[in-house]
C-alpha cells in the first residue's frame, strides 16, 4: 500500500455566516433519480457531489476526486435536481447527498434548506467525515447520515494509508463525535478488504464504534471497479470468518454485510 500523502487533511475553514453561496453553484456530478436503498426506510434521489480531499484506495469513482468537473463525463446541475425534485412531489420522500465528499461544497447547506422548505423532503447525508467543521455546520439540517470508516480510527497509520491522507482518522473522529452527539440516526459502514483491513483490524474497529454507542453497522466487501484495473484481488467468501460475523451481529443490535451478488 502506497504511503498517504503529505498534504494534510486538517487545513480546513468553515464556510461560516458571511460566505453564503447559494444552492444554484452546487457542483454536482451526476443524479441518481430514484433509489430505494440510499435512505433506509424513503424513497429518495441521490445527488452525488464533485470533489472529495482523500484518494481512497478502492475508490470506484476517482473521476470525481477533482472539483473540476471530468471532461469526458455528463454532470448535473442544482437546476435539474429541482426540475426531478418538482416531478416527484409526493413519490420521493427524501434526497441524499452523497459525493464525492459533499461537506467539501459551500452549497450544500444551502441545497440541503431548500429540499426541506421548497420540495418538503428529507435530507440524507453521504459523508467519510472528512470535514468535521463543515459539517457541525450543516448537521441541523440532515436527517440522516451514512457515515463511511475507513479503517479502525486508533490505528491512524492504517486510516491514512485508505484515504492517502494524513490525518484523515483525527478528522474522521471529530465528525463522528458530531453525528452521535446530534442524535440524528445514522448507518456506520466500512468498506473492506483483506489486504488493507485484516479481520483483527475489523474486531477493532467494530468495538470502537460499539462503545460509543453506535447501534447501526454495515459491513460492505470490497466490489472490483467497473472498467477498471483491479487494484485488490477478489474478496472470498471465506472473508471476513463465520466467527468475526457473528461477533459482529452480536455488537450491533442492527447489522448487515453487503457482498457483490447477494
């Protein structure tokens, strides 16, 4: 595994009060118009933000690393969102912002209100927590979160070495301390692999969220990228162990494993 890059993921601002930007400049790189498994329990469209700081070593969707939209892609806009969002008054419950890393746009707040005061709906949040300031600042208006783990977050050295990004646990644990204190629900999930988060490694990490009262877990096996060059080979069925499943269940009073197929 490639070692994490220098460039530090602490040098963050807020957006604050005085930096308002509306919902219209919201970079958004593509709309998934109707899914029901982004937002347990709600119909809901996801709206998938460009830019994120870290450089996930299994990340499918590296084109949208860059706040610069790819060249060779179709994005979406704030106005299209709002035309479907208008459509489907009364079939869609809720939208999800997913990324990318969403907390990396200054319009995010602003296009998370006018879901709630315009279109009526709820709002879900995709976040890796990269950005704890940023998103104390839009927590009020999320409904709720699907809050991806890296890694196990005591183990910085193997959370920078996910992400490419020094720091990146630190960050993450402040945001988590954000969503648990806000008492919105929230779906922890960790993507894995073999390679990069060894079963002990997984023990830990679970615990982790355990203690601090986390009640929602998903655990997401490692899918090969779609027109992509493997990076990691296919996970078995033997990954994680009967055993390590089952004491997972047994943390987690809500618990599933998503597998390619299944």
């Amino acid at each position: 595994m490639s070692e994490s890059s220098s460039i530090p993921i602490r040098a963050e601002t807020t957006f604050g009060a005085n930096s308002f930007v509306p919902a219209e400049e919201i970079k958004i790189a593509g709309l998934t118009p109707f899914t029901s498994i982004d937002y347990p329990g709600k119909l809901s469209a996801v709206a998938f933000l460009q830019g994120c700081p870290w450089q996930c070593v299994y990340c499918h969707n590296t084109w949208m690393q860059s706040r610069e939209f790819h060249p060779d892609y179709r994005h979406s806009s704030w106005e299209e969102l709002a035309k479907l969002l208008s459509r489907r008054r009364g079939l869609l419950d809720a939208v999800v912002f997913s990324g990318g890393e969403p907390c990396l746009d200054p319009a995010l707040a602003d296009a998370m209100r006018r879901v709630k005061e315009e279109f009526g709906m709820a709002v879900g949040l995709h976040t890796s927590g990269a950005y704890p300031r940023r998103l104390a600042e839009v927590i009020d208006l999320v409904d709720w979160v699907g809050l991806d783990v890296k890694a196990n977050p005591e183990n910085a050295a193997a959370f920078d070495a996910v992400t490419g990004r020094k720091g990146s646990a630190e960050a993450f644990k402040e945001s988590f301390e954000i969503v648990r204190r806000s008492g919105k629900d929230y779906e922890a999930r960790t993507t894995a692999h073999p390679d990069y988060l060894p079963e002990e490694e997984l023990l830990a990490l679970t615990a982790w969220l355990a203690e601090r009262g986390a009640s929602t877990y998903a655990l997401q096996i490692y899918r090969t990228p779609p027109q992509a060059t493997p990076r990691f080979a296919r996970v078995g069925s033997d990954y994680p162990s009967q055993a390590t499943v089952d004491a997972l269940r047994a943390r987690f009073p809500r618990f599933t494993v998503r597998r390619e197929g299944e």
